[in-house]
C-alpha cells in the first residue's frame, strides 16, 4: 500500500487530479443528465471532466520535465500547473468556476501543504470563485465551495481531518441545494456543478486517506442521499448521487434531464434565454478586464470571468456572439474562442445541428498563422500554444465541430500521439469514423493536407495524406534554454539548435546560419519542395536569404514560405 501524504505535496497532487479525473470520468454522464442550470444543455458533467483532464495534464507534463532527475518536481510548481492547466482547458460555466477554484487553492498551496494552509486554501478559493461570477446565486457549486471552507475550519492540525471535513460540509451542503434553488427543486435534482465539485474533493479525500470516500450528497441522518429525477414516462425515483440506478431504473438506464420551466437567468415563464455560450481564453490587463466584465454584464448573463497575471478565460451567455468577442479584442487579445448557438425548443435548450459532412479534417497547428492557412483550405483547427499542448477533450471538440460522418485527424505532434488516440476512440464511440494519420510536425500536416481529396474514398483518401506525410522530412530551430548535452554536442544557454526528425543536429550562434545549414543537411538526401515555417518575430528577410540558398545550392527545388504567427519555434522547415 502507498505511503499517504502527511501535507499534499506535488505527488499527493498528481495523485489527487489523476483521482479527480477516474471520479469525473465514472460520474459525468450522470451529472450531464441532472444538469439543468444555468442552461440546461446536459454537459455540466462532461465540462468538469475535460477541465480536470487540462489541468492533470499539465501536472503529468510537470512530472515529465523531471523524468531525469532524482527529485520529484516542488509543491508549487505542480499546483500552480494544475490551476494553469485547468484555466486554459475550462469548458462552460461549471468548468470555468471549477479553474478558479482550483486556482485559488494553488495561490495557497504553493507556499505549503499542511492542515493550515489547506484551510486557508479552501477559503481562498471560495472567495476567488464568488468573485469571479457577475451574479452570484446560492444553490450552486459556490455554495457548495463555501460551506465546504467552512466546515474545514479549525485548529487541528491533521490533514486527513481537515480534507474530511470540507468533503462532508461539502456533500451537506449539495443535498441543500434543491431548497435553495428553486428550478432544481421544480426538476428533483441537486446542483450538477456542486455535484462535480463533490466529486473532486472526494478525490482528495480519497488521495490523503486511502479509501474512496461515501459518495452523493449526505441527508440529516448522515447517509447518502436519494436525489429524485425525473426518467422516461414521467415517474420519479431515487437515484443515490454518484451510485447505481435503483427502485426501477432498467441496468444502464440514465436520468433523463428534467424537464425545465427555463434556465434560472430567464423569466420564470420560461421565456428563452441568450442564444449564444461564447468562451475565451484572453491577455489583458486588470484593469481592461475589469472593463470588459461590465461590458459583457451588460450583453448577457452567466457571466464568469478568471484567471490572473495577464491571462484570463471568459464565459458568458449573450444574444449578440459577435459583441462580446469584439469586447475581448477592445480588452487585450483574445484567442481559443468558442461559440455555441442554442435554440429553445418545447422549454429544452438545445444544440442547433445541421446535416453532417461527409469527411473533413481535424489539424492541431502551432499557432495563427497556419490555422488560417490549414481553415482556408477547409479544416478545422485546435492551436497548440507554446506550453499549452492540447488535451483529448479539446480535440474531440474539435471533430465534433467539424460535424462530418468521417473524420481524417493530423496531431502534428509525436508527443500529442496518444491524446490523439484517445480522442480518436472517443469520436468513434459517437459515431464517428475516424482515421488518425501520426503527423509528428506541422509540415508534415502540411503536406498531407495538400493532398487531400474529398470526393474518393476514405481509405484511398487517408493512404494518400499519410504517404505524403511520411514523404516530408521536418526539422525546426530552438534556442536552448540551459547547458545541455546534445546528439550534436554540448550547447549553451542561448545557442540555436537545429534539430531534423525530432534530434538535435546542428548547434548554432545565430538562426540564419544554423538554418542554412540545416537545410543544407536535409537537402544533401535529395528534396523537390522546401516548406518554410516563420515565426511570429522573423523578419522576411530570413525568408528571402534561405530561398536563395536553395535556388543557388540546389537546381530544381522550390520554395514555399508560410507564416505561423505566435509559434514556440522561430523556424519551421519541412522537405519533400
């Protein structure tokens, strides 16, 4: 048995998302099906579960940083990656809120994990999520945060104690929800974001004790709730929050969402409320984004808004999509946007949906530049930010906006192999046909992309991008971060690296030199088509002097120049 955590350090916290992830992951269709505010569109429970699956990510990525060291990474740096994780990868309200509570636990936690600063943590994060919502409403997971610091409140200076604690307030206080909030007490369910929150403070729990904590909310007498919801015919039963399905419910027979007389932030009526979910992930200031909330208080409701530093992930619900992601741009620069458009229909919210494609393709780029690039060319694009790599979730989102029976997908990416895998399994158990092409570099999307067709088969259209993918060699150029050794040698902090096939295969003082002789290099093996790649601060120049090596080094090659825009690498280079 694994020894248990005396403070959470940055294993306890691995351990914690990892558990938070497996308990969203058993959990969400059941909190999709009780999820009926502020909108009730049944993906409370799956937008939990892809915030979590960002944020334990960028913790795993931490880890991986230090596979080579004899030290597990500081406590601060592996909270301050699950928060960062969890504000870029939020989805919906409930995921946004969940970023911030996560992230004002990380502000406290990163100076100590012990019972104290545990408590002040739950606080702290509690505070920050109030804060971050326009219109705070009691009933919901802020609530539920809430009255969690508060019954972890104390002097003891026992961890476990103290993490019980906040999970039992926690699971009173969801079981409370229903008297407090009227339309979940019209549809018999508790609130579905307290029930994730529950959910991931089980997890805790369950990290710092060892046992999987009672699930579902408590009644007075201590003992998990029955939470009433509404399955088809009409009849209501008990379903034990987070259980099995009992008193009638057929084996493997979910609640069906209840039926809503409209979401919380429309009229009692049940007049329709803003047609539009928009989400983005902004650089701004403090205080543009203080600005920015009252503009978008002011177009909608559901309005949360997180982050910190210069780095912020905003949620609102609006009528006019286009005004609030103009107000993003009066604020800083905004970038991730997501609009989802809803139609009301019989009192239900739900998604608007046309008649499916027959094939696209799904192409993860390094940044701006070629994701204008690869969507003129009519696919659909998830920008892989420096440092922030997408997570399965983002990339299911992805196949599904592209909306088609068949689905080609190009990661560009060897390290994103298996997020695409999993993706891809997830798609396919929609529905979907999927095909993934392992594109290790953005050239290699490139040329597969180049080559699609369509209109011919399937298998025949795949063969074909793959082949052309193969037949690309990529290579890109880096600035080392420290002293290092090298397949080419010892490089310096400082000194450009050339790498060819994912190895480091030239070291340089400047980039023009190191690319010439990159090319050089790939070039000697023969090459009809060079790809160039320019990074967001690359002058043309570059682009001009290497096009003429080529032309003069090498008779019959040509050369084609893109630009990436904010990318990691100043140079991206692919040859066929």
């Amino acid at each position: 048995m694994p020894q248990l955590p005396d403070d959470l350090d940055a294993v306890a916290v691995r351990t914690w998302c990892s558990l938070a992830l497996e308990a969203l992951g058993r959990e969400r269709a059941e909190i999709d099906a009780i999820n009926v505010y502020p909108i009730a569109d049944g993906d409370t429970g799956t937008n939990l579960y892809l915030t979590v699956e960002s944020a334990s990510a960028a913790v795993e990525a931490v880890f991986a940083a230090h596979e080579t060291g004899t030290t597990a990474p500081a406590t601060a740096d592996a909270v301050r990656a699950m928060a960062h994780g969890a504000l870029i990868g939020a989805r919906g309200n409930s995921g946004t809120i969940l970023a911030q509570l996560l992230r004002g636990m990380a502000g406290v936690l990163a100076d100590g994990g012990d019972a104290a600063h545990l408590r002040l943590a739950l606080t702290s994060a509690a505070d920050a999520a109030r804060q971050a919502v326009a219109h705070p409403v009691e009933g919901t997971v802020l609530t539920v945060a809430a009255e969690a610091a508060e019954a972890a409140r104390g002097e003891d200076p026992d961890l476990r104690t103290v993490v019980l604690a906040a999970y039992e307030g926690a699971r009173a206080a969801l079981a409370r929800t229903p008297e407090q909030l009227a339309v979940l007490g019209r549809a018999g369910v508790v609130d579905a974001g307290g029930r994730g929150l529950v959910a991931v403070l089980g997890a805790l729990a369950e990290t710092v004790t060892g046992q999987a904590p009672v699930r579902g909310p408590r009644t007075a007498s201590g003992n998990a709730a029955k939470t009433p919801v509404t399955v088809d015919g009409g009849s209501v039963v008990g379903l034990p929050v987070g259980g099995t399905p009992v008193e009638g419910v057929t084996e493997g027979g979910l609640p069906a969402s209840a039926p809503v007389e409209g979401p919380l932030d429309c009229p009692e009526d049940g007049s329709a409320g803003p047609a539009f979910e928009v989400i983005y992930l902004l650089e701004a200031h403090d205080e543009q984004v203080a600005r920015l909330r009252t503009r978008l208080d002011a177009l909608g409701d559901s309005l949360v808004v997180v982050g910190g530093d210069g780095l912020w992930h905003v949620h609102v619900h609006v009528d006019d999509a286009g005004a609030a992601v103009e107000a993003g741009v009066e604020a800083g620069r905004p970038y991730r946007i997501r609009i989802t458009h809803f139609a009301t229909e019989s009192g239900h919210d739900v998604r608007v949906q046309a008649e499916p494609a027959q094939r696209a393709v799904v192409v993860v780029v390094p940044g701006d530049g070629l994701a204008g690039l690869c969507t003129e060319a009519g696919a659909t694009t998830v920008i892989a930010r420096p440092g922030e790599p997408p997570a399965s979730g983002e990339l299911v989102d992805a196949i599904r906006r592209a909306h088609a029976r068949e689905v080609v997908l190009l990661p560009n990416d060897a390290a994103l192999r298996h997020t695409a895998a999993a993706a891809a399994e997830q798609a396919r158990t929609e529905g979907v046909r999927v095909a993934l092409v392992p594109t290790r570099a953005a050239v290699q999307g490139i040329a597969a992309l180049a080559v699609h067709e369509p209109d011919r088969g399937f298998d025949e259209d795949v063969v074909a991008m793959t082949a052309a993918a193969g037949a690309t060699r990529y290579a890109e150029l880096a600035v080392a971060e420290r002293q290092s050794w090298t397949m080419a040698g010892i490089c310096q902090a400082g000194d450009i690296l050339g790498l060819i096939d994912g190895d480091v295969a030239v070291i340089g003082s400047d980039v023009p030199h190191t690319a010439r002789t990159v090319l050089d290099r790939m070039l000697a093996a023969g090459g009809e088509l060079v790809t160039l790649v320019l990074g967001e601060d690359v002058p043309d120049a570059l682009a001009d002097a290497l096009e003429e090596h080529v032309r003069e080094g090498h008779l019959a090659v040509d050369t084609v120049v893109y630009r990436g825009g904010h990318q990691r690498a100043p140079l991206l280079i692919g040859v066929e």
